[in-house]
C-alpha cells in the first residue's frame, strides 16, 4: 500500500509555533541583548510626541500649571511713578482708551493697574512732586509665573541679586481683596524684575 504522498518544498506550511512576529529592534537603555517589538515602540513614540504637544500648547497657552515645573507664562505688568498721578491716569485711560482695572491706596500713595489688553497691565504708582527720589521713571516690569518661588530660586542659582523674598500680600483694592505672590530680583544689566502669581490678574 503507498504512503502518503510526499509534499514538495512548495507546499510546506509554517507551523503554528514558528508564526511569524513583529519585527524588533533594540532600543536605548533595554539591557544588552533585549529588544521591543517595533509596533511597541511605535507606540511609545507617538505618546512622547502626544505629550510633548500637550506641554508645548500649555506652556504657550499659560492656561495651565504643569505639575512640578515652574516657568513664566506671560508678561504681567509695567510699573512706573507719576508725581502727576491724576494726569497720568487720564492720559492712559482718556488719550490711549485703556481701561481701570483695579485701585488702591489713598493720595498722596494712591496706585492703580491699567488694562493694556492680553492681561498685560500698566501700574502706575503715585509718588510726591516735592520728595527727592532716585528711582527711575519705569520702576520695573513684572513677568506672570506659575510659581513664585521656584522660579526665584531659578533666578538666585543663575546668580541673580535677589531684592524680595517670595511674599504673600493681598492688595485691598476697588474690586475687594486681590491674593498675590511677588518676588523682585536684579537682571544682567541691572534692571528690576518682579515675579507675579496670582489667579486674578
């Protein structure tokens, strides 16, 4: 009786335990000799990538705090002295059409911030005609930050001179009480930044 028939090279199946797999490749920092399957590590990539866009679109937006990383999320403020303070407030708000925000203080120590648009504002401190001062016309800018301290101390290991420590103040003003953070430091060329956290401003 014949046997059965004899399959010819062409006819050969793989068996189910020799299926084929994903092709691998090694990836950096896998120990020696280890590698992840291709499709695994296609997919790594497209969630770094996803997460990347995400912090990139909030660190561009400042519309949110990323978890344990400080960072300046916008310009807040130039502040400058007016011995005219009444003149001054008419001609910002008056001449150039920007709108009050928020007041405080009583004459002759009166202050207020002006909307400039884009949440950027221009403080205006009043200061007395007679009093000598060597303070500058602009007293300093302010840069809107998620975190006050740690970007102080971001500030202080470049070796920045530090001229306030973080503090909490809160501005008794026209629209009621305004909670913020500020800290102040000195820039390269000596100029007077002011780090401001708030949710309101």
């Amino acid at each position: 009786m014949a046997g059965p028939p004899k399959k010819s090279p062409g006819n050969t199946r793989t068996s189910p335990s020799l299926k084929s797999t994903p092709p691998s490749r090694v990836v950096s920092g896998a120990p020696a000799g280890h590698s992840l399957p291709l499709t695994q590590t296609l997919m790594d990539q497209v969630r770094f990538r996803s997460n990347l866009c995400l912090l990139l679109a909030c660190q561009w937006s400042g519309k949110c705090q990323i978890p344990g990383m400080a960072s300046i999320t916008g310009f807040h403020h130039t502040a400058i002295r007016s011995p005219q303070f009444d003149a001054s407030l008419r001609f910002y708000t008056g001449v150039l059409g920007m709108k009050e925000k928020i007041s405080w203080g009583e004459a002759p120590n009166r202050a207020v911030m002006i909307d400039a648009g884009d949440g950027n504002y221009v403080e205006i401190f009043e200061r007395s005609e007679a009093a000598p001062t060597t303070e500058s016309t602009i007293l300093h800018f302010a840069l809107r930050t998620n975190d006050c301290a740690a970007m102080l101390e971001k500030a202080r290991e470049a070796g920045a001179e530090v001229t306030m420590e973080t503090r909490d103040l809160t501005i008794d003003s026209s629209i009621g009480p305004v909670p913020v953070r500020i800290a102040f430091f000195k820039g390269p060329d000596g100029e007077i930044i002011e780090l401001f956290q708030n949710s309101i401003l």
